[in-house]
C-alpha cells in the first residue's frame, strides 16, 4: 500500500468512527487535527488516534493502554489483543463513559 492509499483508507475509518460517534447520542466529543484524533469523555478523560504513516499503522491510546493497528485482510487489526478498531474504539468508549453505548 502506497502513502495515498493509507491515508484513504485511514481517513474512511476515522469517518465512520465520527459517525458512530454521533449516531450513538453518548456524550463524547471528538476533534481532529492533523493526524490525530481526540476522544474526550465527561471525566475529562481522552482517547487518542493516530495514523502512523512511516508504519503504515493506526495508534490508539486510553485508558487501558496503547495499541497498535495494521492492516490484515481488509481489516485495522491489533497486533496485542487481534481486536478489529471500530470493536476496539467502541469497548475503550464503554469503559471511558462507564456504561454501556447503543452502538447504531
């Protein structure tokens, strides 16, 4: 995969995480900038994702840890846990918020 085609598919993942996000109606606010993005919960707590271009990997840093991302059949996949991303952001969303999301 080439520079501009990384960025594509990150970029689609980082759009649907946005929306689910806002489909979801649970109180997190999300900011972009760059190539990171912020997750920021009532506790002031954060989420953090980030494209790591040189490595051609999506970063994810909470609560529980940092985790790392590559690309494995069509999937962002952890090279810690095998946990898909969107799985991933959705379960580290539940504990910032401590409670369960109706994911949509």
């Amino acid at each position: 995969m080439n520079e501009t085609e990384f960025h594509q598919l990150v970029d689609v993942k980082m759009q649907i995480i946005e929306e689910m996000i806002d489909d979801s109606g649970a109180d997190i606010d999300y900011e972009t900038s760059g190539n990171v993005m912020t997750l920021e919960f009532e506790d002031r707590s954060q989420i953090i994702i980030n494209r790591q271009e040189p490595m051609k990997e999506i970063w994810l840093a909470s609560k529980s840890g940092g985790f790392h991302f590559s690309l494995i059949d069509d999937q962002w996949t952890c090279s810690k846990t095998q946990m898909e991303l969107i799985a991933m952001v959705k379960q580290e969303c539940e504990k910032h918020c401590d409670e369960e999301i109706e994911w949509v």
